[in-house]
C-alpha cells in the first residue's frame, strides 16, 4: 500500500541521524553535480557544431542546425536543473523537470521528419507542407 510505504520512509527518515542525512545528501550533491558536468560536455559538442555551422557558411535552414538548436536548448535547462540548489517554487522546478522531455520528443520527432524527407526526397516539395504541419501539432 502506497500511504503505508510514505509513512514507513517519512518516519525512518525522522529518525536519521545529522550525519546519516549529510552523507545522503553529498552523494545527491555529487551526482547532481557529475551530471551537470556531462551534460556540459553535451553543450560544449554543441557549441563547437554549430560554431562550424555557421563560420563555414552552411545553411542554417537544415535538419541538422535545427537539431543543434533543440540540443542546445535541452542541454542547458538539464543544467539549470541539476545545478539549481536554492530553493524554488514548485512550479519553476516542474517546469525545468518537464520542459526538455517536451524539447526532447521534438527533437526525436525530428529525427522521424528527417527519415522522412529522405524517403521520399523526390517528391520532397509536395508532402514537406503536410510533414510540416503534422510535426508541429
């Protein structure tokens, strides 16, 4: 039963020890802490791709920057969030929790406009309004 286990977990951590609770707690910090960090790594890749984007003069309008840009913003809102010790309200941390999820399925659903457009590339111009209009509902 769910209400027993929150109770049970509710009065067993009432009875932690400080110590007990500051060791919990530096390993949260540290994994939240070696998560950020890869998630840097990830913005870092993502910086340098679409630094060379855009200083050798790609188009910008492609699958490929426009995956970069979807990255770059998941990226940085897993940082906020790992990164975020003061408290906030609830509401900001929802959002910061479920924002790059939606920012995610974009991102994947991309991925499936991409697969797409190479499928059926010759007649490109006469579905890519649908294909359009479908990845953005």
């Amino acid at each position: 039963d769910y209400a027993s286990s929150v109770a049970f977990d509710l009065e067993r951590l009432m009875q932690m020890s400080e110590n007990e609770v500051d060791e919990d707690d530096q390993g949260v910090f540290g994994l939240s802490v070696s998560l950020s960090v890869g998630y840097f790594l990830v913005l870092a890749a993502v910086c340098w791709q679409t630094f060379r984007i855009v200083s050798f003069g790609h188009s910008i309008k492609s699958f490929h920057f426009a995956f970069l840009v979807l990255c770059f913003l998941w990226s940085i809102l897993r940082i906020i969030f790992f990164l975020s010790t003061a408290p906030t309200s609830a509401r900001t941390t929802l959002l910061l929790y479920r924002v790059p999820v939606a920012i995610q399925f974009a991102t994947f659903a991309l991925i499936v406009v991409f697969y797409a457009f190479l499928a059926t590339k010759r007649s490109w111009q006469r579905s890519k309004r649908t294909i359009s209009i479908v990845y953005g509902v």
